[in-house]
C-alpha cells in the first residue's frame, strides 16, 4: 500500500496570547491510498480543526501535512485554491450544493471549470450519477429534492474529478437514519470498486463501522487506532462501540 496522506505533529492553537485553546496536540498520522479513515471523537474533540487543516481551509501552528510529496503546510495563498480543485473533493453535514444549479450542473461544476468538453462531462456525471441513484432527480433544483438526495449529489460533485483524497465531515450528520445508510454503503462501494481514498469525520460509531480504520481523538490527542482487518462489518461495529466505551464514553 502506498502511503497518500503523511500528518506528521500538527498542533493547532486558537485565540491569543492570554487566551490561548490547544485544539490539536502532537497529531500525526498516515492514510495509504485506498484506505477509508474515520475520525471519531466527542463534540469539541478537535475533529473538524484536523480536518480543516489537512483540507487547507485552516492552517496549523506547527507541523506538517504531506499529501503525495506536496507539504500543504507551506503551499502559498496563490497555489492553493488550484490545489484544493485539483486534488481534493470535500463533502459537508450542510451539503453545500449551489442552490440556482440543477442536480445535474451542481456535479458537473467541477468539470467545467476545469475545461472539459460538455459531451465529455455530460458522459462521466450521467454514468456517476447511476451509480449514486440520482439520475431521475438531474434536472431538479436542490431546493426540491430530498436530504439524502442532496447528500448524494454532493458526493457525486466530490468523487466526479477523481480526487487524491476526500474529505468529508459528518456526511450523514443531516440524514435520516435508511439515507444515511444509503449513502455509507456508496462511499464504501466507491472506496472498494474505484480505490478512492477517504477521510471521514463521524461521532457516530455506525458510520464509522464503514471504512477499514478509525482513529479516536480526544482533547486534540490522536488516542487510539482500530483497523477492521478481516472482520466483517458488523464485527467491526461491536469493536468501536467496545472502544467508545474503554474511553468512558463520548
Ligand atoms: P469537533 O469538530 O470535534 O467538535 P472542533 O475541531 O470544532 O471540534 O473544535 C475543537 C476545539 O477548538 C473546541 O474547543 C473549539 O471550541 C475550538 N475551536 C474550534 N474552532 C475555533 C475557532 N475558530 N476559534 C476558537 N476556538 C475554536
Ligand atoms: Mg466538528
């Protein structure tokens, strides 16, 4: 397995000098290409600071972040909204789909803007959005469709410019219980059948029980790592939620 992602002792401080909040605490770790990563941890933990420095939208105190041979860590202000385009997909709890845009022109943004031809686009966002079981809704405007749907679109936008990495931060955070389902079974089948890499944020230890890892942080502390190994994932399921509870609970 090749390593991807290289988090090498980031610390994150917020605040000012008399009121200083240590967010992140000597956090290192590494995803291989191929892996999908849960990061789990209580409200306030430091989940989303972690993410939000490994997706360049926060910038860490020390330390460094590599993805491939790039140090993201010291890419200038000028590289970095290509960078972000070019290499990484980002899923949010909200969505964040452009609500004038269909379904359909929402996935295909990323596409367009990089210069692709329409007929080449209109190709790859149909055949995505069959997998993702969205086809039926392209043309409708995000505003009426269902949660799940929207969640759906927001994954095929991510996944549509075959990223190195996606990140995703409490992606079933909005759902019902059957389209969050709906939607961790997609990002496993798209990890398993395309090798896609993921870094998901979750408190929730059935979303977690998805991937093939998951890290546990508490108080800006990377505390433990679990890793489904052969087991199933009902297996898997069993060991966070032994885990959740060895740390006292959430
Ligand atoms: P989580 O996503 O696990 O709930 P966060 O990463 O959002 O946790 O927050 C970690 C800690 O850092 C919390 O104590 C939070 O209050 C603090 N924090 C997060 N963002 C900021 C910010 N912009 N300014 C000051 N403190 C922050
Ligand atoms: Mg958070």
């Amino acid at each position: 397995m090749k390593m991807l992602l290289n988090v090498v002792e980031i610390e994150k401080y917020y605040g000012t000098r008399n009121n200083l909040k240590k967010a992140l605490d000597r956090v290192s770790f590494s995803v291989n290409s191929g892996d999908f990563v849960s990061i789990m941890g209580a409200s306030g933990s430091g989940k989303t600071t972690l993410l939000n420095c490994i997706s360049t939208i926060d910038s860490v105190s020390s330390g460094h972040i590599y993805l491939g041979e790039q140090d993201l860590t010291t890419i200038s202000s000028a590289k970095m909204a290509a960078f972000r385009r070019e290499n990484l997909g980002f899923i949010f709890q909200d969505f964040n789909l452009l609500e004038p845009l269909t379904i359909e022109e929402n996935i295909s943004l990323p596409l367009s803007i990089k210069g692709i031809q329409g007929k080449e686009i209109e190709k790859i966002v149909k055949r995505l959005m069959q997998r993702l079981n969205i086809s039926d809704i392209a043309g409708k405007l995000p505003a009426h469709v269902s949660g799940g749907q929207k969640q759906r679109c927001a994954c095929a936008r991510a996944f549509v410019n075959n990223p190195k990495l996606i990140l995703a931060d409490e992606p079933t955070g909005a759902l019902d219980s059957a389209s969050a389902k709906q939607l961790l079974s997609m990002l496993a089948e798209l990890n398993e059948q395309d090798r896609s890499t993921i870094l998901m944020v979750t408190h929730d230890p059935f979303s977690a029980s998805f991937g093939n890892r998951v890290l546990f942080i508490k108080d800006g502390n990377l505390k433990k790592e679990i890793d489904k190994g052969q087991h199933n994932r009902n297996d898997f399921y069993q060991t966070i939620l032994s885990e959740i509870s060895a740390f006292g609970g959430e």
